[in-house]
C-alpha cells in the first residue's frame, strides 16, 4: 500500500488490567471506525507504570506472549482489519522477564514479538529490576498494510536502533512509550524534557527518511510523583508533523501516512549512499579513550 492509516491510542491506566484492556480494545475500535489499518497502543498499557517502585509484587503482571492477552488481541484483529502493535510484560521463564511488544497482522495472525533492547534504571523508572535486556535483536515485521519496525521507549534516545531497523527495511516505525515529568520539576525544565523526546525521535525519520509514530500514556499514576506527559505525535521522513496529541487528554487519532514520500526523501537527502560503512568500527565500543 502506498498510503497508511495508523491509529494512536494515547490512554491513562489504573489497576486493574481487565479495566485497561477493555479500555485499549474500545479504543481499537474507535481507531478501526476512523479507518486505521495499524493501531499502536502505549507502551505496558494493560497496567499502570509499576516501574516507579521496586516491588516483587509486580511480577504477578506478567504473561506469555503469546498468551491471554495476545489471543484476544488476535480476534480483534481479525474482526477490525486492523494490524495490532501491544506492548507487554512479558514472563519468558521462572524469573526471567522482558518488556516486549507483540504485533499481531489484520488476519489475526501473530507475526512474532520485539523485547525492548535498552533498558532504563532512574528514578521512578526503575525498568532494570524488573526487565532482562532483549534478546532477539531489532525486528521488522511484514503486515498487511506496511513493513514496520517496532522499538520501545528507551530505545528512542539511541540512534543505532532506529538506523539498524531501517537498514532492515522498516517502512515505518513505531516506539510504545510511558514517559513522563516529575511533579517536583520547573515548567521550564519539564518542556526541555520534551521537545528533546521529540526532537530526538524526529531526527531518526529524517536521518533514515520513514516515518515516525510515537505512542505515550497521559496522566497521573500510583504515588502522583510522575505525570505521564502524553504528546504522541507522527512525523514523516523529512521531520514534519503530522499530529501531535495534547499532554493531558486520553485521545484516539488516525493519521494518514504516504509511503511514497520515502524515495523522495532518500533521492534528494541520500544519507543511506552517503554512510560510510568502512569506518565506523568505533561504534561497538563502550567509550574511545586515548592511547
């Protein structure tokens, strides 16, 4: 296809998963309605943000995926037409978890699964006690609609993963996101905090020349030291938005994106002739130090 209707579904969450889950389906739906051939939902959307603590506890959220959830999603899929990017918890083995996205292709067929490569520990973010780094390497996944490359949150601050995804032939890519202001900080360092998220995203669609849509959750969760800033946003391969969501509104949207816009780009901003592959050995090392 050379047009892509993709849905972001930007929602707040509370305790209970069931809640969250018909919540996220609904939401599905009302994407589905407006025409959206690929809805992206935030990133561990059927529970609130239980990374700002660190608490046993919390490993009863997770699941198999393929599993519960993943087969629900799949009869919703096949019912809507619609490719299904779902961010979960995953349980891979006793004591051994990961923070994955699963996507799932409009005949209700699951494609297969990314387990988020970057992983976080700041405070109220606390993701490295309870998330082993992914495995399986970066992922492109063959829907109906487009090739989509799919990262999670953290990884959107590193440049590598997005380039490494797009040399796989990523027509789009989705970042699954929870990411929010501590209540204690100034205006002023809270809108820095964001335009750098978003700048940062949108320097990867124009350093690789594909859209971006980023998904976030919105509002207050747990112990009201973090709000969730919500801003989801689509840009296209030159850094343009498309939408921008607001920062404190639950909101469904379904943005139209051109995939032929990404010769365009390519032909005359030609990053990807230009790369020279024969030098950048250096980038596998931690730091460069001095001889």
């Amino acid at each position: 296809m050379s047009n892509v209707k993709v849905g972001l579904v930007q929602m707040s969450c509370v305790k209970e998963t069931a809640t969250n889950l018909e919540k996220a389906i609904r939401e599905i739906k009302v994407a589905a309605s407006k025409g959206a051939n690929i809805v992206c939902l935030q990133e561990l959307f059927t529970s609130l943000y239980f990374c700002d603590v660190e608490d046993y506890d919390n490993f009863a959220l997770a699941e198999a995926i393929p599993g519960k959830t993943t087969e629900t999603l799949l009869a919703v899929a096949k019912e809507l037409n619609v490719v299904i990017i779902a961010s979960l918890f995953e349980k891979r083995a006793e004591g051994l978890y990961h923070n994955t996205t699963a996507v799932i292709d409009a005949d209700g067929t699951y494609l297969g699964k990314y387990r988020k490569m970057h992983i976080p520990d700041d405070p109220a973010f606390y993701e490295k006690f309870y998330f082993t780094p992914g495995d399986l390497g970066y992922k492109v996944f063959q829907t109906k609609f487009a090739k989509i490359g799919v990262l999670i949150c953290w990884d959107q601050w590193y440049p590598e993963a997005s380039r490494i995804t797009a040399l796989m032939g990523a027509e789009i890519m989705f970042y699954p996101t929870a990411i929010g202001w501590a209540t204690s900080q100034d205006e002023e360092t809270n809108q820095d905090q964001y335009n750098s998220w978003q700048i940062m995203q949108r320097s990867h669609a124009v350093a690789n020349g594909v859209p971006v849509v980023s998904v976030n959750r919105v509002g207050f969760e747990q112990n009201g030291a973090m709000k969730f800033w919500g801003g989801s946003f689509v840009a296209n391969g030159q850094g343009k938005l498309l939408f921008l969501a607001s920062h404190d509104q639950e909101e469904t949207n379904v943005v139209d994106i051109n995939l032929r816009e990404t010769n365009e780009f390519r032909i005359h901003w030609p990053f990807l002739r230009d790369r020279r592959i024969d030098s950048y050995q250096p980038i596998t090392k931690r730091f460069i130090d001095e001889d």
